[in-house]
C-alpha cells in the first residue's frame, strides 16, 4: 500500500511540473511582403559587411577601425555588456547550491550578586563553527526561466550595440563625404566668384560708357553678394563636418584634415528580399529577443505564485573551549526542507504577473514599430535612390553640356569672334552646373549611406577584436 501511495505522490508531483506556468506564445503579427514595393522583381543577393570599403579608401577605413574602438558610446555600450553579461552570472547561480560557511567565538565574564557565592562572577567561552547548505529546487522552471530570460536580455543588449556600431559607422561615412564633396564645392565657388568678379568689372565698364544699363549692373552685383555670402557657408559646413568626425573618433573637437578626388563612387547596396531585413537588422534581432525575455518573464512571475520548495543541510561544531573544538562529541547536524505556498499577499503576486503581461504586450508593439520602421527606411531609401539618381543624371549632363559651351565660346573668344562677356557668363554657368552636380552626387551618395545602414547588413564578431578592454 505504501508503494502505491508513493507511486500515486510522484505521478501527481511530475503532473505538477510538467503542467507549471508557460510563458505566452508569441505570434509575429507582421508578415513581410515577396519584394520591395520600388525594387521590385529583385532575388536575393549577397550583402557586403564591411560595405564602406567598397568606396576603396584607406583613409576611411583606418577612421571606421578608429572609431570601433575609441567612440566614446560604442564604449559605453560595452560595459554595459559587462554589466548585463554578470546578471546572467547572477540568474544562473540561483540554480545551484549555496554553500556558507561560518565561525564565531566569544568569551565573557558574568557577574553573579549571591549571598552564598563566594567568587562573585565566572569566565565562560563559546566556539562556534558550521557549514550550511540550502537548495531551492526548481518544480516549476522558476529559476531556469529566469537565467533565460537574463540570456536573451543579453543577446538583445549585444544587438543594440551592434546596432549603435552600425549607425555610427554611416555617420562617420557621412561626415566624411560631406567634407571631401563641400571642399570641392568651395574650390567650385571660389573660382564662380573670380569669374563673377571679372564678368561685374567688365560690366561697370561698359556702364560708365552706357553702353550696359544700371538694372543690369545691379542685379550681377546681387549675384556676387550672393555668392560672397554662400562661401562662408560652405567652409563653415565643411568644418563642422571634419570637426565631428574628431567627436566620433573620440578625439578633442577640432576639424579634421580630409583630403581627396571630388569623385566618389560607392554603389547602390543590393537590397535582397524583404524577410532578410528581419534577420539582418540588429535593431529588429533585439526587439524579438525583448519579446521572448519578456514571455519568460511572464513565466517567472506566473511560478513565483506557486509553492516552492527548499532544502537545507547543516553540520558543524560546538564547544566552550578551543582545544576541544574538533570533539566527535560537540559536532552537530541538521537536515530539513520546507514547502512554502503564499496564501495572502494582498494580490501582490498576481499584480507582478499582470505587470510582467503588459511588458511582453509592450515588447510585442515595439517588435512590430521596429519592423515596420525599417521597412519604411528600406522602401524610402529606395525609392529616393531612384530619384535622387535620375537628378544627379539630369545635373550631369548640365554640366557637360556647360562645359561643352564654354569650350565654344573659348575658342571663339581667341579668334575674336565673340566678346568677353559672353565667354564669361558661359563659364560662370558652367561652375554653378558643377556646383549643383557636386551636391547631387553628394545628396546621391549619403542617400546609399542611409540606404547601407537601413538594410543591416551581417557584420562578423570580430568586428570589435580591437577593442579596448
């Protein structure tokens, strides 16, 4: 009969466990569609890691290794790994035993008022050492929920600073272009205002002999104000620009030097299928690992209103002397285990279960705003790549076609056959046409910049092997 009873405990104590808290399935609720609505009709492609040195820049590769280790947030970012990776040590450790050992001894003289004592007081000792051991055991996955939970926080926090790695990585490429392609700018401009300047001193001539009337003069005059006034502007963006890169870099704020062709060709990024953005943003890997943690954590909370089960052990030594310390007869042991179910806690546990519920709802609707965020980044980057493209083809060929003139009236000029004026005007058209073609190709460039950090990419571990420790 006992046999049976006891086969009766442990099946119903393994139908307890095995019927524990669940946390919550998780269901993605955001389907991504085949293709991309403007890069239709696309199969899936390899996408490069390190995509920046497509550009094929040493210079700017040896400031990408740079800012990996000495960016003052990527660092930052990496102790906080630390710190999350040692509450996983944490999570992990309340699996197992704890083991406490301890040793006490004290010594005193008691004072006794008696009549009939002659002595007036005695010296008694005390020693004291044990070795306890205390064990919760795990009846409804309480414990190892919560180390996996701790886990996925973990790797959520290692895709947020790979996330941050990439963001700052495009802002650096940014900066970087904006410097070389405003220098050139700035060259442009300087030798627009030179032209200007000797298209006006040949006008006034002409207006002193009345030959040119003053409406004219005037309006060139606001021209070359204008172009005065854009200069300053130029070289103070372009110093911004190499001023934060120094920030990036970790490094006193001061311009950077930069220096290189106004020709830069980094080429438009394969987007692939839309289902690789899930698994290439960093962004969207730590919300999904959010929502399991907190599915996990649902689970925790839901245990934590079930009975919990501790054992305990402990052996040790008493004596009131030291010499006698280790005596057979003074050592002492203890085993037991309780069983604790909360009964009445003014419905604090079901309030953290219903707490913990609405943190995995939260993890679930900031899941879905990452994945659609970045499906508006991607479709947006797409579809100004296509436009920004044809506008930096329309400028292009603006200036060739400027250039194409100038050469004319230069040679016609030499031979006398038209005057300075025109050649000069012609030239003066031709370097805004380059001007305007360098900010296209610019706003064409950061565009893919954007576009590269939109889409992901895969970067490898070692990504951070230089990393300062």
């Amino acid at each position: 009969m006992r046999q049976v009873l006891r086969r009766i405990f442990l099946f119903c104590f393994l139908f307890l466990v095995a019927c524990g808290p669940k946390p919550p399935v998780w269901h993605q609720s955001i389907s991504p569609p085949k293709a991309y609505h403007f890069a239709p009709g696309l199969a899936e492609v390899s996408f490069p890691d390190r995509w920046w040195e497509s550009l094929g820049d040493p210079g700017l590769s040896a400031l990408v290794a740079e800012l990996l280790v000495h960016n003052p947030s990527l660092l930052e970012a990496a102790r906080r790994l630390e710190e999350v990776r040692a509450r996983v040590g944490i999570s992990r450790a309340a699996r197992f035993p704890r083991l406490d050992l301890s040793f006490r001894g004290d010594k005193q003289r008691t004072v006794v008022l008696a009549p009939y004592f002659r002595g007036g007081g005695y010296v008694s000792g005390r020693f004291t050492g044990s070795l306890a051991a205390s064990y919760e055991v795990d009846l409804w996955q309480k414990l190892s929920r919560a180390e996996r939970a701790a886990r996925l926080q973990l790797l959520a926090t290692e895709e947020d600073r790979l996330a941050l790695a990439q963001s700052l990585v495009a802002e650096l490429v940014t900066r970087y272009l904006e410097a070389r392609y405003l220098s050139c700018q700035l060259e442009v401009a300087e030798r627009e205002l030179e032209t200007e300047k000797a298209y006006l001193e040949v006008l006034r001539q002409r207006y002193h002999k009345g030959l040119v009337s003053a409406s004219v003069l005037e309006q060139e005059e606001r021209l070359l104000a204008g172009l005065e006034t854009m200069i300053p502007q130029l070289e103070e963006e372009a110093l911004r620009a190499r001023q934060e890169i120094s920030l990036l870099l970790g490094r006193y704020p001061k311009p950077l030097e930069i220096s290189g062709p106004c020709r830069v060709d980094l080429p438009p990024p394969p987007p692939g299928l839309p289902s690789d953005l899930l698994l290439r943003r960093p962004d969207v890997r730590a919300a999904q690992a959010r929502v399991l943690s907190a599915a996990e954590e649902v689970a925790v909370r839901r245990a934590a209103r079930f009975p919990s089960l501790t054992l305990t052990a402990s052996e040790g030594r008493l004596s009131n002397a030291l010499k006698n310390f280790l005596n057979q007869r003074h050592r002492f042991w203890e085993l037991a285990f309780s069983l604790t179910q909360p009964l009445f806690e003014a419905g604090a546990l079901r309030s953290e279960e219903e707490a913990a519920r609405a943190r995995y709802r939260q993890a679930e609707a900031l899941y879905a705003r990452t994945v659609l965020q970045a499906f508006f980044e991607v479709e947006t980057g797409l579809m100004a790549e296509e436009k920004k493209r044809v506008t930096w083809y329309l400028r292009k060929r603006q200036e060739e076609a400027a250039q194409a003139e100038v050469e004319i009236l230069r040679v016609r000029y030499e031979r006398g056959m038209v005057e300075i004026l025109d050649y000069l005007k012609a030239r003066h058209l031709f370097l805004e046409r380059q001007r305007e073609r360098l900010a296209a190709e610019l706003s064409l460039l950061l565009n893919r910049v954007s576009l590269y950090r939109a889409l992901g990419g895969s970067w490898p571990a070692s990504v951070f092997k230089g990393e300062e420790r």
